[in-house]
C-alpha cells in the first residue's frame, strides 16, 4: 500500500510511505522500527482506520479495512487521555461507549487501574499525573475492552529506563496471558529486539520495507535479562546495520531540507 | 484563583492596602474640591451627597425595582443568546459548507456596531422587555458562536481519533469530547459575554424605556442631576463586581480538571 497526503498550501502531494507490504499473523508481536519521519505513525494510522488509504489495501480477518474497528486497541504516540475526565473515569470510557452498564464495568476498571499501580489515584486528573502515569493509563485505556489488535505508537518513548522496562514486561506478560496481535511501533532496537517475535525495518521516507527480521529468541523473556543472551548481540547487530544507513539518509533529507 | 502561597499573602494585602488608600484619597481629594468651591457640584456630585443619594434609594427600595428589570433583561438575553451561540456554532463546526456559505454574513453581523442599532430594535420590539433582550442576545450571540466554534474546530485531534477507536458514537462524540472542549472556549469568553449582556440591557434601556438602571441614568441625565447618573453607575459597577465574582466561583468549579495557572 502507498499513502498520500496532499499538501494544499503547496498545490503538490507528499508520498508518506510507498508500496509497503507485509503480513501479520494472529497472535503474533511484531514491531516496526525505522528512521523518524518514515511514516510508521502514518501505516498506524491507516490499520486503525483513522485515515482513507491512497492506494492499496489493508484487510483484517480477510475483512478490508474501511473505518475504525471495535476489535482494535491503539496506544497512541502522545497519550491521549481526556483531561477533564478522572484516571477511573479515562479507563472506563470505552466500557461506557460500549454500552457495558456501571456495575459490571467498575471491577474491570478498577482491575486494570491496580494492575498499572494507580490505585488510590482514580480521582486524579490527568494534569496531576506524571508522564509515566499517564502513559500507564492510556494502555489500561485500551487494555479494558480486551481488543484483539492492539496498535502502539512508541508507548514508551517518554519514560525512564527502569519504569519502561517494568512496563515492556508487564505488556509481555499481558500479551502472553491474552494472546492478542501486536503492532508496536518503536525507535527503539533493543526494545523492539527484546519484545518481538518479528521486526520490520522501514527505510527513509518515504517508508519501504527494507527487511523483516524474525527474532526466534526463547520465551518468556525477561526484557532486562534477554538482552544478555547470545543471540542478542548478533540480532543487534544485523538489524542495526540496516537502520543504520536509513536513520542517516533520513537525518540528511530532513537536514538538506531545512537548509534549502 | 491565585495560589495562597505564604509570599502571595503578603504581596496580596498589600495590594489591598493600596487600593484602599488610593480610593480614599481620592474621595478626600473630590469631596474637599467641591466643598472649597475649586469645582462646581452641580457637574461632578460630591462623595457624601451621592453616599446619600444611594442609601435613600435603597431605603425607598427604588433601585432595586429598576435593578431587577436590568438583571432579568440580562439574564434571559444571556441565556438565550448562549444557547443560540453553542447550537449555531455546534451546527458550523459539523457542516463545514454552512460555515464556508455563512462565514462573510457572520463577519458582517458581527462588526454591525449593536449600539446603533438598539433605536431599531425598539422600534421594532417596543419599549419593554422584548427589545432589550433582542439587543442582548444580538450582542451575546457571537462571542459564545465564535468560542463554540473554534472550541470544536480546535479540539484536539489525538483525542477525536482516540474516542473514535475507543468506540464513541456521534453522540458520545458530543458529549465526552466535543463538549468539554468547547466549554473551556465558552467559559474562556465568559466575563466577556456576561459583561456585553449587561452594556446591552442598559444601552436598551438609556435609549427608550421606562423603567431598569439605564433608565434612571437617562432619567437623572435629562434633569442636569449629576448625582442621579453618578450614583446610577455607581450602582451598576457593583452589580458588575458582584457578578464578576460570582463567574470567578463559577469557572474554578468547571476547570477543576485545569492545573492551576501560576
Ligand atoms: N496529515 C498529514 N499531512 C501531510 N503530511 C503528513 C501527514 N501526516 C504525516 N505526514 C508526513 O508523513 C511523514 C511520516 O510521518 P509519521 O508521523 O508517520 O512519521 P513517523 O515514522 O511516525 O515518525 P516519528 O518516529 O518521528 O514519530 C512525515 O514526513 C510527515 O510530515
Ligand atoms: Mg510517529
């Protein structure tokens, strides 16, 4: 598929990705990594629905994609949580749209909140809320409604290391018990290393698929002790030389273009 | 409201005592020109007989009949031109094409001075409580249209496609996202619309009425009683103050979601 915006006030189009194809199974972790500016937010963007597609075509389940699906789960790149409502009210807003009545909605929100360590803040706001506390409610968000696809746009961008490395392995742990599909976005090579069992690498943009990796490491991994498997270093290493060229090609396209 | 910090305190009563002092200056100073004779009574009052004038209204219970016209023209013109503002702004901000179609007529409608028109409307609406209300509602109307509108034009992005993926229906889409939104907009331009409701109420009545606080000011205007109108908008500016705080309340109760502004 190959995604288009247009660019209105410049009368030309820009082409975010091109001809990018590839297959996820059910159950399966795969991540995308790849230069930023590459369009991985965009491919996101249009699994979920958000956005019509210019060319090509997306299905899930064999069904082609055409506006958002309940089944989907998305983390977004910025957490967007709904500042005028409470943490257990945030968590509890896909029950509500879904029509689950109060009774039966209040134990799974209330769940969900202890299991990402915010219990005694369900009345906070998210302004009062620490960037990894927010981002921790934005995936008891999407966790809540159990989607079978769940989209994450680098969850953990924001957080310091030892608070994404609990958090990495409390979305392993998750994964594991439900077995949903995973698309994880990330910047991160070792993070996408550690929790994936396929990596696709992107190219500059606009974004191809330059190669796909499958990391066949042993589960269930610890994200912090994985890292000192032997496979490790040698998966490491590959992927990175291919993301290597691409985050530099992009770094001086994005460059060249403030300066001309 | 502003943080009580031990330091704010402090800087706090002093702005107080400050305010304090030069308000009573400069009463001295005015009540002492007219008594020497440096300025004539007779064109700027004096303190102590407009003190008088204001507490014999009060007595006779006179100004709070004409009040309670003023506040009701206000109040029903407010309400209805916001109800108005938020449903016509709601409908612009869901179907771009009347926006784009209607957008020089609102410009246009909005840079009409409602002041000259006011003479129109009464004769249009009467002399009672019909033409004020119009005027009011003409002037509250676009302020809470245009909040409305850019507060849903401006909602952020990442939210609507987050409701949408969260499930929400058109109507869940109003009432958790694009409401809220809005509201903050609308309260934003609150004491601006409040405080164009009362001008309007009282424009409507100085120019033909015969009864509300405009109404005494024109009355005392046209007898040369300088104290009559001094005391009139002395009695207005209360009022203003009053509901002033009042909308203060009224905003920290629906930002309490907001952090506090430093
Ligand atoms: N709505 C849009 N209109 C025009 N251009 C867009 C639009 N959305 C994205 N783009 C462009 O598409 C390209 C890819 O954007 P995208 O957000 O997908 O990148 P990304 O890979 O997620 O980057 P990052 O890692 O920095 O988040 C960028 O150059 C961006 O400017
Ligand atoms: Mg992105």
């Amino acid at each position: 598929m190959t995604q288009r915006f247009a660019l209105p006030r410049e009368d030309r189009e820009f082409t975010a990705v091109q001809d990018v194809s590839f297959d996820i199974g059910g159950g399966e972790f795969v991540s995308i990594v790849g230069p930023s500016g590459c369009g991985k937010s965009t491919l996101l963007g249009l699994i979920a629905g958000l956005v019509p597609i210019s060319a090509g075509h997306i299905s899930l389940d064999g069904q082609p994609v055409d506006g958002v699906n309940a089944r989907l789960g998305f983390v977004f790149q910025r957490d967007a949580l709904f500042p005028w409502k409470t943490v257990a009210q945030n968590v509890g807003l896909p029950l509500l749209f879904r029509g689950v009545d109060a009774a039966s909605a209040r134990p799974r929100v209330a769940d969900w909140i202890a299991r990402i360590g915010l219990t005694g803040f369900e009345r906070y706001h998210p302004h009062q809320l620490s960037g990894g506390m927010r981002k921790r409610v934005a995936l008891a968000m999407t966790m809540v409604y159990e989607p079978q696809i769940v989209l994450m746009d680098e969850p953990f961008g924001a957080l310091d290391v030892q608070t994404r490395n609990l958090m990495e392995n409390d979305l392993l742990e998750i994964w594991a018990q439900s077995r949903r599909t995973v698309v994880f976005v990330t910047h991160d090579l070792e993070e996408a290393i550690a929790l994936s069992d396929r990596i696709v690498v992107m190219t500059a943009s606009p974004g191809r698929v330059k190669a796909v990796y499958t990391i066949s490491l042993p589960r269930p991994r610890s994200v912090t002790e994985i890292r000192f498997h032997p496979d490790f270093g040698r998966l490491y290493e590959t992927i990175w030389k291919d993301l290597k060229d691409e985050v530099r090609v992009g770094y001086e396209r994005s460059r060249q273009g403030l300066a001309g | 409201m502003l943080a009580t910090s031990g330091v704010d305190k402090v800087s706090r009563a002093e702005v107080y005592l400050w305010r304090v002092v030069l308000l009573g200056a400069f009463l001295i100073l005015w009540e002492a020109a007219t008594r020497r004779g440096w300025v004539d009574p007779f064109f700027v009052s004096q303190p102590t007989v407009l003190a008088m004038q204001i507490a014999d209204w009060i007595r006779t219970g006179f100004i709070f009949r004409h009040l309670v016209v003023t506040m009701q023209e206000t109040i029903i013109g407010f309400l209805l031109g916001t109800l108005l503002g938020v449903a016509v702004g709601f409908l612009f901000a869901h179907w771009e094409k009347l926006a784009r179609i209607f957008d020089p007529l609102m410009v246009a409608l909005n840079a009409m001075p409602r002041v000259v028109l006011a003479p129109l409307f009464i004769l249009w609406f009467g002399l009672g409580l019909l033409s004020k209300v119009v005027m009011v509602v003409s002037l509250v109307f676009f302020v809470v249209f245009f909040s409305t509108y850019t507060g849903i034009r401006e909602v952020d992005r990442d939210l609507v496609n987050n409701a949408r993926i969260l499930g929400a229906s058109p109507r869940h889409m109003i009432r958790h996202v694009l409401l809220p939104s809005a509201l903050t907009w609308i309260f934003a331009s609150l004491r601006t619309s409040v405080g164009f409701a009362l001008i309007g109420a009282v424009v409507g009545e100085y120019l033909g009425s015969h009864e509300g606080m405009g109404y005494v000011i024109s009355y005392a205007e046209s007898m040369f009683n300088a104290t009559g109108v001094l005391a009139g908008l002395l009695v207005l500016m209360a009022a203003v103050i009053a509901i002033d705080i009042g909308l203060q309340r009224l905003d920290a109760r629906f930002s309490y979601w907001k952090p506090v502004p430093k």
